[in-house]
C-alpha cells in the first residue's frame, strides 16, 4: 500500500521561485529564492535531513 510522505508545490513568482513542503514531520515551511537550482537544494536537503532522522528513530 502507498503512504503519501509530503506534498511539494514550486511556483514561480515575479521575483522568486517558491516552494512549499508539508509533511507530517516537518509541518508547513516555504522556500525562496531567485535561482530555482538553489530553491530545489534547498528542499532536497531539508526532505533528506527529515527522512533520514525519521527513519533513525523508527
């Protein structure tokens, strides 16, 4: 059966690309950025820090 971990939505504003993550973990947290490499760092680095620390502690 498949669980769904988080949603993550990026958008493109007119200054900044956003991305916002939710987990049951983590809760709510957005990022910004002009670069949108910089902006998907960011989110691989904070879903592999959450997920890595969850799956320690199980």
């Amino acid at each position: 059966m498949e669980e769904s971990l988080c949603n993550v939505e990026f958008l493109k504003g007119p200054k900044a690309f956003i991305a916002r993550v939710q987990s049951d973990l983590g809760g709510m947290r957005e990022y910004r950025s002009e670069s949108f490499e910089e902006v998907l760092e960011q989110v691989i680095i904070d879903l592999q820090e959450e997920f890595e620390t969850s799956s320690v502690q199980h």
